[in-house]
C-alpha cells in the first residue's frame, strides 16, 4: 500500500498538508529558519543538525501505523512554511493527538495554523471516525496554549513531568481535548473564522 492511500494529503484553500517524505528536509530547514526555531525551549523543531534524525522518527512512526506526519505547504508558493502531524493513534480506542506542529514565523497568526488544524480535525472525525483528538504543550508555552483553545479544544489538566525535553528540562504538559459530540460546534466556528 503506498503512501497516498494510508496518508492522503489534505487541501485547503491555504495550505496543503503533504504526507512528509525525505525530500522535504531542506524546506523543513527554511521554514525553520524563519525564526530560527530550533533555539526554541518549549518545543522541539529541527535544525541542520537534528533534521535528518526528525524525519526518520515520524517515517518509522508512519510505518508503524501510529503516525501521519505532513509537511505543511502554502498553495500560494508551494513553499514548506511548517510541519503537523497525527500521532499516538490508538484505532481501536479510535483516538489520537494532533501535535509536533510548528510554523514559520513570517505565516504565525496568518491563518494557516486555524486552517491546517481544521483539516486535520476534519479528516480525524470525519474520515478516521476518531471519538477523541487531543493536543498537549508545554506548560510553559502560553502561545500555544492559547492556539489550542482558539480552535475549540477543552483543557483537561496538567501532566507533571510528561516529557524530558532535549536541554534536560522536566516538562509539564498541558493536555487539551475535543470529542465528537463537540466536533460539529468546533467544525461551524473554524469555518466561520476561516472566513474571516
């Protein structure tokens, strides 16, 4: 089964997520640049030295059958301006968490993270017949943290200790959550800030 089939790519009138592949590591590094986010604490992006282990990571999860990891292109240029993915996919619980994402600085507050987000839900509600997507952050990460609430999604608590992260940092996780009975509102709001 190739790629297409168990991954398809999912377009928006902004930005198409394409299942990522090796060939997208130089644009993941220019998108990284654009704020050098690899010296970011709160989250992890790759860098020049990190990108090639980054990618390998999210294609053994892909063949594993726990992960979908995209690259994420603007329509516009068919420039790479960030990464998503789903991971910690659970199909029998039919759950998972929409998480590693990080954007270019230049397309933060743009619109492209409401309508990749809005894509994914989609898919995962819709197509995966998902019951459960969560979204966890760094304690820490209040920009995220407001992101996260933004696109609809309920805080469930903090998660001491969750994740060491690469400076050695003990991390606290802020675990966010929407459910299917609450996708419908969160699909009619998305849409209508999309519309904005």
């Amino acid at each position: 089964m190739d790629v297409q089939s168990r991954q398809p790519p999912l377009v928006g009138a902004l930005v198409e997520l394409e299942p990522l592949q090796p060939e997208h590591s130089q644009g993941l590094l220019g998108a990284a640049a654009d704020g050098e986010l690899w010296t970011l604490k709160a989250t992890v992006v790759p860098g020049p030295s990190t990108i090639d282990g980054y990618i390998a990571s999210a294609l053994a999860g892909r063949q594993a059958g726990t992960v979908m990891p995209y690259a994420i292109i603007l329509r516009s240029t068919g420039r790479i301006c960030g990464s998503t993915r789903f991971w910690k996919i659970d199909r029998t619980n039919r759950k998972l968490e929409i998480g590693h994402t990080w954007l270019a600085s230049s397309v933060q507050r743009s619109g492209v993270n409401t309508e990749a987000k809005y894509l994914l839900l989609a898919h995962a509600f819709e197509v995966m017949q998902c019951v459960r997507v969560q979204f966890t952050t760094d304690e820490l990460n209040a920009a995220s943290r407001a992101a996260i609430l933004r696109i609809g999604a309920k805080q469930e608590g903090i998660v001491r200790n969750e994740r060491i992260m690469p400076d050695g940092r003990k991390r606290n996780s802020v675990r966010f959550s929407i459910i299917d009975s609450e996708w419908p509102d969160v699909k009619v709001m998305l849409k209508q800030k999309m519309q904005r």
